[in-house]
C-alpha cells in the first residue's frame, strides 16, 4: 500500500503536475517560449540554444537579442519569396551553426517567425521555437540589447535536411483541386484592403483566389494593440476559429502575397492542436495565382 502511494508522489516531483496548465492554454504550447525561458537557456549549464532574429537588416542593427543570429527573410527564400529547395535551406540552416540536435528559438517583428518555423518543420527539424512577444517581450523582461552587425555563427552545422514534409505545402493545382472539395477551406491570410481588391502589390492585378474565405493573420496576434509578435491566448483564438467557421475534421489551405503571413494561422492552429496532416500553407500564393490570371486573360480566378 506504501509503494502504491508513493509512487504516485515521486512521479509527481520528477514530472510536475499531470495537468498543468499549458501556456496561454494551448495544447502544443511547446512550440511558443517565454523571453524568460528564452534568458534561462542562454544563461543555464546545458546546451545553448541558437537565437534567430528574423527581422530586416534595419531592425538587426538597431537592437537585438545578444548572441541571435541574424536570419532575413531573402536568406530562405527564393523566387517571389518561395520556400527554397531541401539543399539550399540545409545550407542556409548549416552556415548558422544549427546541428541536428540544436534547439532552435525565432523571433521577428511582425510574421516572419511563423514562416521560418514552418520551413524548419517541412525539412525535418521540429525542435524550433518561436519566442512570443519577440524583442519586445524580452526588452519588457528587463534583459539587456546588443546593437551593431552582431557575431557570426562560427563553426559550420551538421544539420541534415530530410525530404520535404508530405502535405505541409499546397500547390496551384491543390488549391484548384478543392474548389468543390467541402471538407477542405482555402483561407486568405492578408489585409482586408487585399481581400476586397481596392489595393493590390508589387504590380500584381487585385482580387482574390475566388473560392477562398478571410481570416487576417492580424487577428492571431495582437497587432492591434501595437504588439505583432505577440500571439493571443488559445481562448481569444478559440472564439476567432469559432466565428470564422473553421473545423477541425476539414482540410485548411492558407495563402497571402507570398507564404509568409500565411504561416501564421497556420501556426495558430498548429498550438490549437488541430491535426497536422490537415494544414497546409500555398507556398506560391497571391503572387504564383494572379500570375495565372494574367496568362489566361481571365481577371482575378
């Protein structure tokens, strides 16, 4: 009787509680870190972690977190702003000293953490991180900034990049495939000026994927209380995914201009804990898409 008792007890000391509360109430919280959390693995015995500043150049210099990396979005991607191939993105990861078992923590300014995350996840490295609040949350922590071009990576990775992920990425004919398809939703991830045609960028005719449905990659976050790398608790995005009509039995495509703000619902839902095989990110989206109508003549699909 004894033993029965305490075992019980010791799991609960090596564990902690069965049921603690997830961060912000998330089910895969795992994949959000705390500024604070983010400063113990920098500063604890163990292995370091390797920082990503996914911001622009402007920002890098101006005020990042001491011993980041610099990672800019031109360094991942490549044609209208693509995922780059297994080969390129294995050497962009490698040239940042990240080994197979390095943990990888990105932060950004506005979106671009949830992109690199993605990339990360379609090449086989799922122990990446995106720290919420980015740089202002580790500033409001109290902790210090370094300022200027910052270190480079030193010695060269080992990070093997595996095969694209199945269904981690939708293409043009996927997208056109679902168009009938009721249990599979195509999202579109950019601002509301975007969605209702009255702007357009970079040149590209107006409009939008017509079959497609809204929802801001704003509204994940707390953009509008000036904080975009911030993400909402799991119930504020409970009650969004609830007005917005998704389901988590569905099929979710997402698309913006180029894959980037697309990466963010994408994300919300991953820590929601919907089905990972049911999330899929239009890696060529508005830009790939209006190109099409301009061939064919036809306007806006």
């Amino acid at each position: 009787m004894c033993r029965a008792i305490l075992l019980p007890l010791v799991l609960l000391l090596l564990c902690g509680p069965l049921h603690a509360e997830q961060y912000k109430g998330f089910p895969r919280a795992h994949a959000l870190v705390t500024a604070v959390e983010v400063k113990s693995m920098l500063d604890g015995p163990g292995p370091k972690p390797v920082v990503l500043a996914a911001v622009k150049q402007v920002s890098w210099l101006v005020e990042h977190i001491p011993g980041a990396l610099h990672a800019p979005r031109k360094a991942y991607t490549g044609k209208a702003g693509m995922a780059v191939d297994r080969e390129r993105f294995q050497e962009f990861a490698r040239g940042l000293g990240i080994d197979n078992d390095s943990t990888v923590v990105v932060y950004d300014e506005a979106y671009d953490a949830a992109r690199l995350w993605w990339l990360f996840r379609l090449y086989g490295k799922p122990d990446v991180r995106v720290l919420d609040g980015g740089l202002d949350a580790w500033k409001d922590a109290g902790y210090n900034v370094e300022r200027g071009p910052g270190r480079s990576a030193g010695e060269t990775g080992n990070f093997l990049a595996v095969p694209a992920l199945t269904g981690w990425t939708a293409d043009m004919a996927d997208v056109y495939q679902v168009r009938s398809d009721a249990g599979t939703h195509v999202w579109d991830a950019r601002s509301v000026a975007e969605w209702d045609g009255s702007t357009s960028i970079g040149g590209l005719p107006a409009g939008r994927i017509g079959w497609a449905q809204y929802i801001g990659w704003k509204d994940f976050r707390k953009a509008s209380e000036g904080r975009p790398s911030e993400f909402r608790t799991a119930a504020e995005i409970s009650e969004l995914l609830m007005q917005a009509g998704f389901e988590r039995g569905h099929g979710h495509i997402f698309y913006c201009h180029s894959g980037v703000r697309a990466a963010t619902p994408l994300f919300a839902l991953y820590l929601m804990g919907f089905p990972i095989e049911r999330l899929h990110l239009y890696d060529g989206s508005w830009i790939e898409w209006s190109q099409r109508a301009l061939k064919e003549g036809a306007g806006s699909p």
